[in-house]
C-alpha cells in the first residue's frame, strides 16, 4: 500500500526527502523511479541534508555514483545509461551497503534484478501544475515495512492524493 504524498516546488520534495531520512539507517536503499526532471534528484539533496551532507549533491549520471559525507554514508547512484545489466553487477553494491551507508540509485527500477529485497521504492510523477509532483512511497521488505507508520508520520506534511 503505497503512501501518496503531493509537493509543489524543488524545496518541497527536498524537505520531504529530507524528512524520509530521519528514519534513516545503515544499510538503507531507496529506489527513486520516474522520468526525467521528476525530482528524484531533488529527493536525493534533501535526504542527504537531512543526513547532515555539506557538499553539493548533484546528479551522478556520468560517473554513476558520487559519495558524500554525511551522519552516514550516502552513496548515490545514477543508473540511466548502463546499457547492460552485467554492468550493474560490477557497481559494487554489495561493498557499498558493507560500507555502513545508505544507498540511493535513480532509475533503480531497471536493475530491479540485482537489487536487496528491503528497499524503498519511490516513484515520482508530474502533477496537475508544472511544478507540482506526486510522490508515491512503497515499503518492500520487512526492514521498511516495520517503519511504515514511522513514515506516514514523517510525510504528514504532504499527505494525501494530487
Ligand atoms: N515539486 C517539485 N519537485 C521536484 N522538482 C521540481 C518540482 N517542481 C519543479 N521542479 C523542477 O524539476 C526539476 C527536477 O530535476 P531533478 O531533481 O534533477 O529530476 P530527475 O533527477 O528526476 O531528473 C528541477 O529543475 C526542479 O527545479
Ligand atoms: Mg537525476
């Protein structure tokens, strides 16, 4: 059952990432879906500020992954222009989570294969106004599904349907 939370600028989603990491732990991996200029992003700079990140975080897409100082770890990956999945093995995500961090990847969805089964899945969609986004979050796992209400609480703010 997904939670459905609405925001209507960059800021918003930002603070919005910012609050699913207070529920934040080693190990963690969130998988942003959605197309290009949703906000996965957006997302991500708001989570790793809510980790206590200085640095600028921006998109990784060329280099697929950047890593960033914070409370813990943040480890974000961007995996849109791998073309093979074999490519995705050799990413390193195993040693990553080892690491002790978090892991967030966009366009996570295409490697689902090779993915741990606790995640959580976020999927951004535009919304009625150009800048409005509906953000759809769904616990898988046990790891996640035990924070649900957690996250209900921590989402309050942008709750509900678009
Ligand atoms: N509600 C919103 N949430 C996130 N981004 C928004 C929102 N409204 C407008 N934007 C704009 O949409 C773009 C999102 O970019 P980005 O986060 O890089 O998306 P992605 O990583 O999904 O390609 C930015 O230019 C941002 O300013
Ligand atoms: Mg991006």
């Amino acid at each position: 059952m997904p939670i459905v939370a609405t925001t209507a600028s960059v800021e918003e989603t930002r603070l919005l990432g910012e609050a699913v990491a207070t529920l934040a732990g080693t190990g963690d991996v969130v998988v942003l879906a959605g197309d290009l200029g949703a906000g996965k992003t957006a997302f991500v700079q708001g989570f790793g500020r809510g980790l206590g990140v200085q640095e600028r975080i921006t998109s990784p897409t060329f280099t697929l992954v950047h890593v960033y100082d914070g409370r813990l770890a943040v480890h974000h990956l961007d995996v849109y222009r791998l073309e093979h999945l074999s490519e995705a093995s050799d990413l390193g995500l195993a040693e990553m989570l080892d690491d002790g961090g978090v892991v967030l990847i966009e366009w996570g969805d295409a490697i689902a294969r090779l993915l741990p089964r606790d995640h959580l899945d976020v999927r951004l969609t535009f919304g009625a106004d150009d800048d409005d986004r509906v953000i759809e979050l769904v616990p898988v796992g046990p790891h996640w599904a035990r924070r649900t209400d957690a996250l209900l609480a921590a989402l309050q703010p942008w709750a509900g349907g678009g």
